[in-house]
C-alpha cells in the first residue's frame, strides 16, 4: 500500500488543479472526500441545535412510521408471497346468477372437474361443525370438509402424520380427522395422536394426521373429508367453495374461457342450469372484498399524505434555520464555495436527519403495528396475510426516508444555494420582512394546509358515515337479547315431525327460565346473513324467462318477531296453528315488497318456492306459499344493503341446525349459564355455539368500519397537529423578523391589539389560500371514498364545515401565540438589543 501513495497524490493534486479551474471532471476519491467534510458539518450543525433536530426527527418518525405500519399491511395482503407453492396458479371458482356470486352446487362441481382441461386440479371445501366434550360441557367446534385432494393440490405439509387416502372420501370410510397444529397443542401436543381416536358428535373419528403450523391455524381447527351423499347429487342447492390449480402457463382469461364452454354445455343439457354462470378469480384477490381492498389503499394514501405534510413543516423548519444561516452561507460563498457546493452540504444535512429519524421509525412503526393489529377486528385480513416488519417493509422505510429527504431537503438548499453574497452581506442586520421575501416559507404553509384539509376531510367524511351507520334503523332492538347456535350432529333424526318435537322441548325449557320473557328458534340471524338464497316466482305472473327471482329465506318459529323486537307493518306474524297439517304461510319483509310487489297488494300474493328438506343438500317439490304478513326491514350484511326477505314457519318447514334467540328481564350474559342448563336439560350432549348478546353482534357488525375510522381520525389529528405547528413556525420566524418593525411601531403609539391585528391577518391570509386550494382536494377524496361510504352525498357539507372549523381555529391559535409575545415585549428593550 505505500507505494502507492506517491501515485494517488499525484491524482490528487492534478484532478484538484482541474476542479479549481471550473472544470467538471472530479474523482470518486475527491467526491468521496467532500461527502466526508459534508457528513462532518452535518454532524456539528445537528448537534449544534440538539432541540430542533430531534423536533425534525420525531416529527419524520412518525409519518415515515405510520407509512411503514400501513404498507406492512398493503404488502402482506397485495405483494407478499402466498405460504403455497406456486402461488399464481390458485384460484377460486364461484357460481354467479344475474352478477351475484353464490357457491356451487355438487353436480356443476362434479361436472367442472370432469370436462376441465386446463386445470391441475379442482378440490372442493365447505364449513360445518362437530360438538367434542374437552372439557366439562361439550363443545362446539368449526370444522372443514374437504375433498381427499385439496390439501396435495394446496401444498400444506404435515407436522405428523398423513393426509386423507383417496379411499376416505368415501361413505362408511370417511370417519377420520385431520388437526390444525393449533388444535394438536390445545389437545396436549402428543407427538402420537395420529391412530387415536377423537370423538365427534358422539362417533368415533380416528385422527390421521396434524397439519404443519401457520396458515390453517386459524382456520377450523378440524378437518375432515367432503363425503357426497346420494341426495345431494343435485344442481338447484349452491353449498360449497370450489378452489383449482391452472396448468403451467395458463393465464386466467383462459381458464375463464374454458370455464366458459363448460358451463354453456351443462346449461344445454341440463334446463335447470340455465342463467347460470362462472367466474374465474386469483385466489388472492378472492380472499378479500372490494370494500377491504379500497379501504386499505385509503388508508395507504392518508399515511402518504401525513409524510407530506411532515416533509413541508420539515422543510419549513429547516428553510427558517437557513435564512439565520445566510450571512454564514454568503461569506464562505464570497470566499470561494460554488452553489452546487453550498447545495450539497445542506441537502447532505437533510438526508442525515431523514436517515436518523428512518432508524427511528422502525421502532414507532413497529408500535403502531403492534397497536393496529391488537385492536383489529377478527376477520379484517385473510388468513394467508403475515403483517410484520419483514425486509421488504425495512426496505420500503429506507427508501421513503431517503425520498422524504430529498422532498424536504431541496427546498432550503435551493435557497441557500441561490443566495449573492453581495446584497447578503450588504443586508446587515436588516431583516427583510417584507411579504416577498418570505414567499418560499408561505408557499410552504399553504400548502401545508391544502394538504391537511384533504386528509381531514377523508377523517370527516369516514366518521360521519360511521356515525350515520351507528343511528341506522337496524329493525330490531338489541338490548337484553342472547343468541347462541345449536350444533345438532348430523347423525340425529332428519324427520321433520322429530325435529320439530326436538325443538319444542327446547323451547318450552328455556322458556320456563326465571327472566326469560320470550324464546325463538330460527335458521339464520338478524344483522349478519339470516338465511339461504332461494329461487321463487309469483303465482299468477308470467315469468320472464332471463329473470330469476330470489330472496333470503329463513325459517323461524312465532315468537320471533317478538323477542327481537320487530314490528309488522301489514298483516298478522306466525301462530303455533302454522304447522305442517295447515296452509303454507309466508311473511315477507318491506324491501322485498318494494322491489317484487309494487303497486299489487302483497297479502293477495302467493309465492311458488321448493321446501328445504331437513338435513340435506337437496329442496324438495315447489308449493305455493301464502303471503299473510309484512314487517319493518331487519338490516343484514354489514348494515349497509337492504335485502330482500322471506319468512317461512319454521313448524312448517323445520331445519335441524338452527339458531336460539332468547330475551331476558335481565343481563343476557348472566343469563347464559341458566339458559344451557335448560338445553342441557333436553339433550346432555348438544354444545352452545358462538354465545353472544344481539349488542354484541351489532359491534362486530360495526367493526370494521369503526376500525377504519378510528385510523382515519388518528392520522387526521396527528395532520392537523403537524398543520398548526407549521403555521406556528412561520408566524414566529415572521416576528422574529419583524421584531424590529413592531418595536418601532409600539414606540410610535401604536397599541399592541393592532400589532397582534397584523401577524394574524398575515397569518389568516395564509390559511384561508390552503383552504381554498385543499378544497379542491377534499372533493377528490370524496370521490374516491364514495363506495366506502354509508349515506354520504356527493358533496358532504357538514364534515367538510367542521373541518374548515376545526383547521381554522387551530390557524387562529397558532398566530396569536406569537403575536401575543411581541406585542407584550419592551419595545425600548428590544431596540436596544437590534
């Protein structure tokens, strides 16, 4: 190495002979070499002010940290690899009708997987439920049943033992059960489980194999094979989830068209497939609704937009420690520093601090992870979804770091860096506070607000529909009402005369309780999906051969309207006289008479709809049901949508999995104990499943949107937080310029209420120009939010007020705190000091 040195000098000093002489041609050691002497003043100015370059670092850290929460759920949801392999082969195949999705019935199944030719393979999976006695009461828990190739197909490994054999799929062999690795340790984590025997429903099942930790755990913690009955050999019942793998190379639009051929084949040979269709989808983006998938790119560009806001109040922070800096920056540029010196020493000065407050971030992001995902509602994501702070996450926070440097740093180093020397030193102590010269910093605030405003008017407009949400008429009322679901095995008696005996004594027990007023057995549950999508026409009406009709159905019993509190608007509810030996009878809800039966009278009405056949995947004949009722419309499917409803006598049609909805004097939750003791009274072996009071099953309902504005309100404090220091900053750096001129001023007679009059015109004027412009803004937020919304116009004028409120007050006060300090100063004192 040392004899080099002689030749690197050599280069040293020609190439700095060159540099000096203006040419252009440097080095990399000579560039290495100035970035040197720029990080070593770097480090003496922040350490020369210690106070506001942690203000500028704190402030960075938290929008770069918000940023980084945020895409850490962005890439898991969008970006990061799915835990399969091959990933972008997988996709989900639904039946539609008329545009709406629905699940597939088993023949379309059986018929897909026997004509496609562009698949690997189809596999088919549906829910369901098994009661297990761990404990001291039996126990319901999910389960899945699969068919025997779904988990080969998907790619998910074992932790012990096997999967299903082909020969398990079938009847009389299909006793077996598959573990979650969740479940594997719930159950005491024996390393030889596989061969023993769990029983389910009161049947033996043998455990053949535990599934490998991650992404089923929080899935159905059993799982056992999709055995296809005789009867469910049907097309007119959609039941089951339906996923495939493509063949190398094939791409989604033509798998679609394939899917296509298939469908239009089946339609040909089969009437009753007609009107049917079928889509194609990326597993992906199948796994999360639309809804979820806006809202989280919002939220993605509410983040964005606190990181600009958080760069211009940076950036005017740094271009007020510059202008205090300029009789330094002209004497070192009268002895000889270029502008594009002086420039990179100041941007290489905001990249340090954005660089620092990077490393920062990554700890208030991860705490802003850890928050988010703590008071997350269950369900947000999909299960496939692995939020942390992965590398990816890491790198995207280096880099937005380094781009905030950049956006923030430009700004004072442009300004510097075009300063002459000359009319510099000339100033003196001058101040120069005329409007002029302070452009740059206005602009800065101006834009500041126009920022602020549009992120907040998105807070305004997600709470306001929050809150139109909350005070939407549900139907029904909530308070002191308990639900729980019975989980009846599927080996009982399938005969509805049983099971309509078997759900009698239920009630009459639960009814015999101390504070239970009234008791109902229904097949679905108000404010969630209450029933099944069925097929029906009018009697007496010519149906329209490209029309299906279709309702949610729902079977309940006549105490129903009662202990929800729902009120019929027309008509008369069920009877106990509504059973099997009378007339088939129907209540059908104001959304459905709005949209079926306008301008006819629907009590004259009869409906032509197939029964449900208790037990089984099949419907029985078509009989005409009477319509003798109408009621208020019970919201369902997230509050939002009003959908259509028919309510049949559950005596008259019973299902042998159903739903308890009980009303109470008193607690329902104090309740509950007493209530399965009374079920517990009529079969020892049934489990309550999903126990939870009708308030509580409003809250989940309002989960989500309440967690997403929550978010929204959380940014949008922390931008008008952000959006008042700046203007802070900027009325105070102007007084401070001015300190002279207002002395002057006071001393010439001038009161000090006019002296604190011109900051906050100054001030006023400035905020008034962001609104205008950010008004522009928060329209277009608007637009974009719009299906996100709940009850919102095009142009919501009572959030948008508030928040011009809420940004002008906090303008006021952030003018008048400086304004205040000025005219309350000596002004004998502070003309001395100048």
């Amino acid at each position: 190495m040392p004899r080099f040195k002689p030749v690197l000098a050599k280069f040293r000093s020609r190439f700095s002979d060159r540099t000096l002489k203006g040419e252009r041609f440097e080095i990399p050691l000579l560039r290495f070499e100035r970035l040197q002497r720029n990080l070593r003043i770097s480090v003496r100015k922040l350490q020369k002010n210690p106070t506001l370059s942690l203000m500028i670092m704190l402030t960075l850290a938290l929008g770069i940290g918000a940023n980084a929460a945020i895409f850490s759920f962005c890439y898991a949801v969008f970006l990061a690899p799915l835990p399969y392999p091959h990933p972008g082969q997988l996709v989900v195949l639904q039946s539609q009708i008329q545009g709406h999705d629905d699940w597939v019935s088993t023949l379309d199944f059986l018929d897909w997987k026997l004509q496609h030719t562009l698949f690997q393979d189809l596999n088919a999976w549906t829910g369901g439920g098994f009661n297990i006695s761990t404990q001291a009461e039996p126990e319901n828990l999910a389960a899945s049943h699969v068919t025997v190739g779904l988990f080969p197909m998907m790619g998910d490994g074992f932790y012990l033992g096997r999967n299903f054999l082909p020969d398990e799929g079938i009847a009389g062999k299909d006793h077996v059960v598959i573990l979650t690795h969740a479940m594997w340790k719930r159950l005491g984590a024996n390393p030889s489980i596989a061969g023993t025997v769990l029983h389910l429903d009161g049947e033996p099942y043998v455990v053949v194999g535990v599934l490998s930790p991650g992404v089923r755990d929080p899935g159905s913690p059993l799982i056992v094979p999709l055995v296809f009955k005789p009867e469910q050999f049907n097309r007119d019942y959609h039941w089951m989830n339906v996923v495939g793998r493509l063949k190398p190379g094939i791409s989604i639009p033509h798998a679609q068209a394939n899917m296509d051929a298939i469908v239009a084949r089946i339609a040909q040979a089969h009437p009753e497939a007609k009107g049917w269709t079928v889509t194609v989808e990326p597993f992906r983006s199948a796994s999360l609704h639309a809804r979820q998938k806006l809202t989280l790119w919002l939220l993605m560009g509410a983040v964005a937009f606190l990181l600009v806001i958080a760069c211009v109040n940076v950036a005017s922070l740094l271009l007020a420690k510059a202008m205090t800096e300029k009789r330094e920056v002209a004497i070192r540029g009268a002895l000889g520093a270029s502008p594009a010196a002086i420039f990179a020493e100041f941007l290489t000065e905001s990249l340090m601090l954005a660089l620092f407050a990077g490393g920062l971030s990554t700890v208030t992001g991860y705490a802003m992870l850890r928050g988010l995902i703590a008071v997350m509602p269950a369900g947000t994501l999909p299960a496939a979804a692995d939020v942390r702070l992965n590398l990816p996450v890491l790198l995207f926070t280096l880099g937005i770091a380094i781009a905030a440097g950049l956006l923030f740093g430009c700004v004072p180093a442009w300004y510097t860096s075009r300063l002459d020397p000359m009319e510099t030193m000339n100033e003196g102590g001058r101040s120069g506070a005329g409007l002029g010269r302070n452009r740059l910093r206005r602009l800065l605030v101006v834009s500041e607000f126009s920022l602020a405003l549009a992120l907040l008017a998105g807070a305004g407009l997600a709470i306001h529909s929050f809150w139109n949400l909350v005070h939407v008429d549900l139907g029904v009322r909530t308070g002191r009402v308990l639900t729980f679901v019975l989980g009846v095995p599927d080996s009982r008696s399938k005969q509805p005369e049983r099971i309509v005996a078997y759900y009698r004594q239920i009630l009459d027990r639960i009814e015999s309780v101390p504070g239970v007023s009234d008791a109902t057995v229904m097949s679905g549950m108000p404010l969630q999906v209450p029933g099944f999508s069925m097929p029906f026409t009018i009697a007496g009406k010519v149906a329209d051969p490209g029309l299906h009709l279709a309702a949610v159905v729902q079977q309940v019993t006549p105490s129903y309207y009662r202990t929800f509190g729902i009120n019929l608007t027309r008509g008369r509810s069920f009877n106990e006289h509504d059973d099997a030996s009378s007339m088939k009878v129907a209540v059908v809800n104001e959304e459905f008479v709005r949209h079926f039966l306008q301008g006819v009278d629907p009590l004259r009405q009869r409906l032509i709809m197939q029964q449900f056949i208790p037990g089984v995947t099949r419907l029985g004949p078509a009989v005409e049901w009477q319509i003798v009722g109408v009621y208020r419309t019970v919201r369902s499917a997230g509050l939002r949508d009003r959908v259509a409803e028919i309510d049949i006598p559950f005596w008259q049609s019973p299902w042998d999995s159903a739903s308890i909805g009980v009303r109470t004097a008193q607690d329902p939750e104090s309740m509950f104990r007493s209530v399965a003791a009374a079920v517990h009274a009529v079969d020892p072996q049934i489990a309550l499943a999903e126990p939870r009071t009708m308030d509580q099953v409003r809250d989940e309902v309002l989960a989500s949107d309440r967690f997403t504005m929550l978010l929204f309100a959380c940014f949008a404090l922390v931008a008008l937080m952000l959006a008042a220091v700046g203007i802070y900053g900027v009325m105070a750096f102007s007084v401070t310029q001015r300190r002279q001129e207002m002395a002057l001023r006071i001393a010439l007679g001038g009161t000090p209420s006019r002296v604190v009059g011109l900051v906050m015109k100054e001030g006023i004027m400035l905020a008034s120009l962001g609104f205008a412009i950010g008004l522009i803004g928060a329209l277009s937020v608007q637009r974009v939010m719009q299906s996100t919304l709940y009850d919102i116009g095009p142009i919501d004028y009572a959030s948008l007020g508030v928040v011009v409120f809420l940004l002008f007050i906090a303008a006021l006060l952030a003018c008048y705190l400086p304004a205040f300090r000025a005219s309350s100063a000596d002004p004998m004192q502070t003309l001395r000091n100048q």
